[in-house]
C-alpha cells in the first residue's frame, strides 16, 4: 500500500514538473477558446455536491480552472498522497496540462471512479462609456497640464 501511494505521488510530481514532447498525446496542444469542461472515468455525478476525494483549482493561458474527482474504494492511496497531489496542481504553472496527465494516469491504473476539469474564461467586461469618457477627460487635462508645464519651462530657459 505504501509502495503505491508513493508511485502515485512519484507521478503527480513528473507531470507537474515534467513537460516531454511525448507526453503530448495526453493532453491537447491547442486549448479550446471558450469555457470546456472535460470528464474521466465511468460514473461521473449529475450534481455538483457529490462526494469527492480530490480538489485543485489553478490557471493557464487565461483560464481559472476547478478539478473535483473521487477515487475508486479499491485504490489505495492514503489522504497523504492525495493532498500533496493537490497541492502539487494547485502551484503548477501549467495546471491543465499537470491536472490533465494526472487524472490520465490514474484512469489508466484504474484508481479514478470519477473527475471533472471544469475550465472557464473569465468574462471580459464591457468598457462603461461613461467612465472612459471621464478617463479620456482625465488623461486630456493631464497632457495639456504637461503641455502649459513644458512652455513655462521653455520660456524661464529663453530669458
């Protein structure tokens, strides 16, 4: 049991900090544009409050991610792995990719009964006109402020 948990940490720690040319048949190149939501394992829950033995949250390339999952009841990795397994995706800078190996390896050894990466772009906000027109004013004042500052001072200097 001991022997397992520590392979299983042994491979979140290469897919955090590992970045091969061959690991990339297990993740996509080019990520989608919009929001996406991708699924592992057989028995995924309809409801968001389903229990779950994992969680991580992160960013990459624009997109602020959540990764919930459980473990099937036979896999016998102890709390321990699984929170360094958390934490480990939490401070990867490439957390789709990481988060994305991870729940591939642990399908493959059969250990996931379930795990969603749902992936979201945050919304861009709409320019309020109002504001920007007061940021345009400001912005003029404080050029022709400079401009009246930069005469003044070329004046003084022509004296």
């Amino acid at each position: 049991m001991i022997c397992r948990s520590l392979m299983i940490a042994a491979v979140a720690s290469a897919a955090v900090l590992s970045h091969e040319d061959a690991s990339a048949q297990f993740f996509p190149v080019n990520l989608p544009n919009g929001d996406f939501r991708w699924q592992w394992g057989r028995d995924i829950p309809d409801r968001p409050q389903a229990l779950r033995d994992f969680s991580a949250s992160g960013h990459e390339a624009g997109f602020n991610c959540e990764l919930t999952g459980a473990l099937r009841p036979s896999a016998q990795i102890d709390q321990l792995a699984i929170r360094r397994l958390e934490s480990e995706l939490g401070i990867s800078l490439y957390f789709i990719q990481a988060a994305t190996r991870v729940m591939n390896e642990l399908d493959f050894q059969n250990d996931l009964d379930w795990a969603v990466l749902d992936c979201k772009m945050p919304e861009a906000r709409e320019p309020d006109p109002e504001a920007q027109q007061e940021r345009l004013d400001r912005l003029r004042e404080r050029a022709l402020k400079r401009q009246a500052e930069r005469r003044e001072r070329r004046a003084r200097s022509g004296d």
